[in-house]
C-alpha cells in the first residue's frame, strides 16, 4: 500500500481546519506565464497537511476548473485524461444533479453563469483580520505578477450565537458530523464515520475513496489524469453556494409543527429533528429517540456511532430523513457494502448573518427575510465526482427509490415540484405519531459552483515550473 | 427453474438477422433504424401488447475481441436480441404480441433468417421458440405480481398517501366518512396504462468506472 505523505497533500484535504473565518476568491487567469509565476509564488504559502505544533493563523488551499488548468495550458494530452464531468463543469451537468426550476443556472449569480472561474483560493482564519492580512498578502501578489484576477469574493463565517461560534447553519442544526474516515488520513478513527465489516465494526474507507492515486474500496486506482505524479495525492472538489430560505422554513416548521404531536416546543423540535435525524443540537435521533441528549453529543465515540438496521420501518429516524439518505449506513443491507463507494468528506461554513431567534410575524416577513443573502457554501471532496457526489445528490438528494420512498426528494435540499411531500414514518406512540407534510416548498436554493481538481503540492509546482508532461 | 420466477416468465431470443449483400441498407440496420425510432412512452409496442413488465431488443452484430490473451471469435451472424420479462405463459404472451402489434413484430423480425410472419400464429410462436436462450436472470425490480397489479398497487399507493395527507388531523368521523367514499372513486378510477418514463436518453455519467 501507498505511504501517505502529509507534506504533499494540500492541508484543508486531510481536515478540516476549524477556522471560524473563510475567504474563497475566484480568479480568473489572463496569461498563462504570468499565472505560472504567481502559482510559484504562492506554493510556499499553500498549508500542507503536515501537523502543525502551533496552529497557524490562517491557512491557504487552492483548487482549479477544467477552464482553470485550459487556461494555464496544460498539455492537451493531459486535459484529456481529465474525468468527463470535471471537464464539463457542474453547470453541464445540472439535469444529472436535479439543479433545476429555481435551483437552474438561469438563477445563479453572475459570476457563475459565465463559466470564468479559473481557480478557487480559500482562505481560512482564527479571525476576520487573519483572513483579510493573508488575502492582503496575496492580493499584491496577484497585481505584481499579473497571474490572476480576482472575479469575487465569498466571505464565510461560522455562526456566532451566545457569545460563541458554534458548528450550526442557519436553520439551527449543528451541522458536520458526517465526515468519513480513510485509512491513514491522520485523523483518530470515529466509529461510525467509516465503513462497516461483516462484524459489524467500523473500519476507515479506502484512501482511494478520497485521494486519486491510492487503492480505493475496489482495489482500483480512481480515474485520474495523466502523468501520475500530477493527480497523485490530489483530489476533486465539489462548490456550491447553497441560499437558504430561512423565513420559509421557519413558517413550514411552524405550520406543520403545531398539528404534529402534541403541537408544543417540544414537538416542534421532534419535528424538527425528524426532517434531518438529528436534533437540532445534534443528538442523533436514532441513538436518542426522545429528546436531545448532551452526554450522547460530548462523546464523539457516541455522536456517530449508530445504525438502522434495527429501524427499517423508520420509526425513530425517517427513512427520508437527511442524515439517512445521504449516509445510509446499514439501511440497504449487506452490511453496508452497497455505500462505501458513494462517500463524501465535507468542508465548507454557513455565510450571511444569523437570523433572529424570533419568527417572522407575517408571510411578507418571512419572505423578506428569505431575500437575505444567506445559507452555506457546501465544499465536498471526493476522488471521484461521478460516482461519488453526484450519485448521492441524484439518486439519495433527488431521487427516492434507494430509501423505499419513490420519487420522493430530500425534504430540505430536494428541488421541489407541485405535490411533493414528507413521509414521518412514526409508530402506535402518542409522542411518535406518524405524520405527513405536504406542499413542499424550496428551503435551499442553489446559487452557483463548479467542480475543482485540488493538486497536491507537488503537482502545483509542476504546473508552475510548466513540467506537466503526460508523456 | 429456468424461464420462470413465480409467475412472471423470462423470456430471451436470439434470432439471426439475414444476411443479403445485395441489401441496401442491410438488414441490421434497417432493424436498428427501426427501433430508434419506437417510443418508451405509452404508444410503446410493449405498452400497447398485454403483460410486459420489461423488454429490451438489441441487435447485437458479433463478440468483441479485446485483445491478447482473448482469442478472436466471430458470431456466425448478426442476431437481433430480445430479452422480456412478462406475466404467464409463454404461448399466451407470443400470441398476444402476434395479435396486438403484428405490424410492428413483422417490420422488425421480417428482417431476421426464416421468419415466416405473424399472421400464422402457431407457426410465429413456433419460430420464436426456436429462437429461444433459456433465462436464469430476471429483471431485479419484477417482484411477483402482475403488471396489472403492480400498476393498480402504485395507483392506489399514490392515491392513499394523498387521502393520508388531506386528511391529517381531521376528525374521526369525517376520516371514516370520506374514507368510504374516497374507496368507491379508488374503485372506478380505470387502472393506469404501462408506459416508461419517456425522458430523453442521452444521459451521460461520465463515471468510466461505472
């Protein structure tokens, strides 16, 4: 087996960096020369993933679009061997991924609309400040070399709530547990977090899951292009600015809540919890069916740790809900063998201002309070966007038949028709009934993204030093 | 048994396709231009015949060779495929084909070695016979129910799950009072016909490892 190397891989790959602050910049690249120069200047500023004995201020990772490395003129022995979805860009691939009425590029942001982000920069930080110095620094770099231009920026910000940053987005569920474990990616294996074996223990997914050039869960390398040494240690990216509709789904939650159950707070939050599996401080409902359970959320061991097999009916997590159908765990049987191949490790922050905690007293509150511009910027890295996030965001996000539930959508990031409804499975309890809401409207709408390849540091010093050779 | 999964058949031809040098266009392709040319939707010939729950037809023109250590083998022609899974019996199902689509079946199979036609059903049901593989796999999605069933149970799935929503709430009383009712509407609503989801076939996964 392959040795990993953290050196060489880009940091923000092997972790998340817990940074409360982010800067993505979109550049867009005018002269391939010039660009090469930059990309060689920045290579001593881009974070490794090798561990760190005093966390650094802010970190910098960098990612390209299929335009991006076009732009750079990488050979075209080379492009070719790109995978065909990265080369046509998110965008193309709309009809596959469900982006459509609202979610449609027609609706997107204009810098994405275009199709001229050549490259991604993000930029994490302890604080605002730490951000805006390293963007600071690398701004100049930009404009003294002429390498790139920055097309926009997107300022992202973990919530700040009770005098603290907290992991939750803005519908007020604590958010990034799902995040799953390879084998040597340095992080403590969690159970729960990677694949299940026939004895029901969990085990770290194959590197090759997420890293191009090591085995993945097929004993295979993922498809990857050519020269190897440009995509080993690399990855590909998915970027989506994913707007939410937070009047709307505090008035849904609302109407549906009071006829649920005992109609009260706490079937609200029952209600609430049933749509993702978790409760809103994270306490998953399938270990902690009830009410949310601090002790269960303290211990990473238990927040994780936990299957369907002994729900099939849905009783206590909904087959529909988020968390089940985008990490279905046990639920199709065989162990869990039928989803190890359709994992995603997640990064990314909420953007915009928190919303306050008292509803909007009106429908034209409520929509006012959808028009401002807030939600999450949803980064997934996978080694293989085809069959990874696109199979979940198609067959898990806007498709039903896996989870026995037809055509029926994710309840918050499905792209809604007329008619679309959400099944709680529910049981004969009073406190656990079974209950349907119907007349779904659009909680999450897509603004924009694209697909990104993440080169190791390797790899950008070969496309800085123009030594991309696929020969 | 081979053929038969409970009551649902599964049924696989392979009947060679003539092959006329002096045909132009040959008759492959005049099979192939033919069947691009037929509809998934409800118009399909499979919809409109009785008993269907899935068909293919391909025409398959050799064996691929793909290289050393493979070694280079031809089919002695080219053979148009079908693969059907359907309810009942074998001779019920080709003859309701012969009376329902002959048209089609003549101007698909007239291009195959022998075909006599499907006017003479007993000879039609014999020649594909002689055409026939026997099938070990069936469709996974068939279950043992037939597509008269399975239409009829989607109908009223679809149906009860909107009466469940309506109703949520509502008194008992009034949920038994247009329960009843909403069965005696559920019973003369005319079963729905089979029919694919006729979306364009042009998707592309791009996943080579797929």
């Amino acid at each position: 087996m392959s040795k990993l190397n953290p050196a060489d891989l880009q940091g923000f790959v092997l972790r998340g960096y817990n940074m409360p602050f982010a800067r993505y910049c979109f550049l867009h690249f005018e002269s391939p020369k010039r660009t090469r120069e930059l990309l060689g200047r920045l290579l001593s500023m881009v974070t490794t993933g090798q561990l760190w004995d005093e966390k650094p201020k802010s970190a910098v990772s960098i990612a390209f679009t299929f335009q991006g490395l076009a732009a750079l003129h990488l050979p075209l022995a080379t492009l070719n061997t790109f995978p065909v979805e990265f080369q046509e860009g998110m965008k193309a691939r709309g009809r596959i991924l469900g982006d459509t009425g609202v979610n449609s590029a027609e609706h997107w942001d204009d810098l994405w609309r275009e199709g001229s982000v050549h490259a991604w920069l993000g930029i994490n930080g302890r604080s605002l400040e730490d951000v805006t110095t390293q963007f600071e620094a690398i701004s100049t770099l930009m404009t003294e070399t002429g390498g790139a231009r920055c097309l926009g920026i997107q300022d992202a910000a973990s919530l700040f709530e009770d005098g603290a940053f907290n992991a939750k987005e803005h519908f007020g569920y604590t958010d990034g547990f799902g995040n799953p474990d390879y084998v040597d990616i340095c992080r403590k294996a969690q159970n729960g977090q990677g694949k299940l074996d026939k004895d029901g223990n969990w085990t770290p997914l194959a590197t090759g899951e997420l890293l191009l050039g090591y085995a993945d869960e097929a004993g295979e390398l993922p498809v990857a292009p050519v020269p190897h040494l440009l995509a080993s240690n690399g990855t590909f990216m998915v970027y989506r600015k994913l707007h939410q509709n937070v009047g709307t789904f505090r008035a849904f939650l609302n109407k549906w809540s009071s006829l649920y159950g005992a109609g009260d707070d706490l079937a609200k939050e029952k209600l609430a919890s049933k749509f993702i599996g978790r409760w809103r401080n994270g306490t998953p409902i399938e270990s902690s069916p009830d009410a949310p359970d601090p002790d269960i959320l303290q211990r990473p061991d238990k927040s994780t740790n936990f299957k369907y097999g002994s729900d099939p009916t849905g009783a206590r997590c909904p087959l529909g809900a988020h968390i089940r159908r985008v990490h279905p765990r046990d639920s199709f049987g065989f162990d869990g063998r039928l989803i190890n191949r359709r994992r995603i490790s997640r990064r990314g922050l909420p953007y915009g201002h928190l919303a306050a905690a008292e509803d909007p007293s009106t429908p034209e509150e409520a929509a006012q309070w959808d028009a401002v511009d807030r939600g999450v910027i949803f980064m997934a890295l996978n080694a293989n966007l085809a069959r990874q996030f696109e199979f979940v965001q198609q067959q898990w996000i806007a498709y039903g038949n896996d989870a026995h539930l037809g055509n029926e959508k994710d309840l918050l990031m499905g792209s809604h028709g007329e008619g679309e409804k959400f099944v709680v499975q529910g049981d004969a309890n009073a406190s656990n009934p079974p209950f349907v809401c119907s007349s779904l409207p659009n909680f999450v709408e897509l603004r924009g993204g694209d697909y990104f390849f993440v080169p190791s540091i390797t790899a950008i010093g070969m496309i800085a030093k123009e030594l991309v050779d696929p020969r | 048994m081979a053929n038969k999964n409970g009551s649902i058949y599964g049924l696989t031809l392979l009947c060679p396709i003539l092959n006329d040098e002096n045909a132009s266009p040959s008759h492959d392709l005049q099979i192939r231009e033919y069947l691009s040319e037929l509809t998934a939707d409800s118009q399909s010939p499979f919809a409109v015949a009785p008993g269907t729950h899935l068909a293919r037809l391909v025409v398959m023109d050799d064996v691929v060779y793909v290289g050393m250590p493979a070694c280079e083998e031809h089919l002695k022609s080219k053979y148009l495929v079908l693969e059907s899974n359907f309810d009942g019996d074998l001779d019920d199902y080709l003859v309701g084909l012969a009376t329902t689509i002959p048209e089609h079946l003549d101007a698909i199979w007239g291009h195959c070695n022998g075909y006599p036609g499907s006017s003479d059903k007993a000879k039609f049901v014999q020649y594909m016979k002689d055409c026939q593989l026997e099938t070990t796999f069936l469709f996974a999605a068939v279950n043992d129910k037939t597509v008269t069933q399975t239409l009829a149970a989607l109908q009223t799935q679809r149906a009860v799950a909107h009466f469940v929503a309506e109703h949520q709430g509502a008194d008992s009383a009034k949920i038994q009072r247009d329960f009843i009712e909403f069965l005696k509407i559920l019973d003369a609503i005319p079963p729905s016909k089979p029919a694919m989801n006729a979306q364009p076939r042009n998707i592309k996964t791009g996943g080579r490892n797929e």
